[in-house]
C-alpha cells in the first residue's frame, strides 16, 4: 500500500523558513517524480514544485521561485521542500503528491494544480505565515 507521510509544518514570522518533509513507502520512490501542491482555505488545489526521480529536472511555481526549493533522498525515500522569505499568503496546508506522468522536460504543463494529474497524496501538513 502507497503511503506518503508529510511533516513539519508549524507557525513561522513573515520572512521566516520553514523545511517540510514527505516520507514515503509501498512504491519504488527512486522510479518515480514527486511534486508539492499546497492547498489555501476557501481555494483550490496550487502546485507548488516537482522533481524528477534523479533531480535532473525541478519545475517551480512562479510564486515560489526563488524562494522555495525542492530536493529529494531517495535512499530515505523522501522529499522535500525548504520554503524562506515565507509570506502571508504562503499559510496553506501543504500536500505531498505522486504525479501520474513523468515531468515534461520543456517545463510545467500548465494542469499541475488539478489533483487528477496525481495518483497519492499524503494528508498535508498546516504551514501558517503569521506575526
């Protein structure tokens, strides 16, 4: 059974950083890309990031470019997000998710925010940007 545990998510000030982490296991995590989709309250589904199963290809969200990267262990099996400046509309909570297809090579396809281009995710973890 596919299992994908995300953790670290707290309070952090405006300006802050944060690292968040997805541990994963019932799947051959090496095979596969993994993304970061954040949801707000009373929005829909965002992606954030992905990366492709040996990091030769990471795609970023303009809002978080920069900001925010992604990186992967996958003799952990795990992947992660390190988000700094945080901002206020940053506060969501934040999903880990299995995308269904290999990462286009050429850059976001544009449908990465809808939750059918996955097949797994996680229960998210609450990152709340606050003073």
């Amino acid at each position: 059974e596919v299992h994908l545990v995300e953790s670290g998510g707290g309070l952090v000030q405006p300006g802050g950083s944060l690292r968040v982490s997805c541990t994963t296991s019932g799947f051959f995590f090496g095979q596969r890309s993994m993304s970061w989709v954040r949801q707000a309250p009373g929005k829909g589904p965002e992606w954030i990031s992905s990366i492709n199963k040996d990091s030769t290809n990471i795609q970023y969200a303009s809002a978080v470019k920069g900001r925010f990267t992604i990186s992967r262990d996958n003799a952990k099996s795990t992947v992660y997000l390190q988000m700094s400046s945080l901002k206020y509309e940053d506060t969501a909570v934040y999903y880990c998710a299995r995308p269904r297809y290999h990462l286009n090579p050429h850059g976001p396809r544009g449908d990465e925010s809808n939750w059918d281009q996955y097949d797994a995710w996680g229960r998210g973890t609450q990152v709340t940007v606050s003073s």
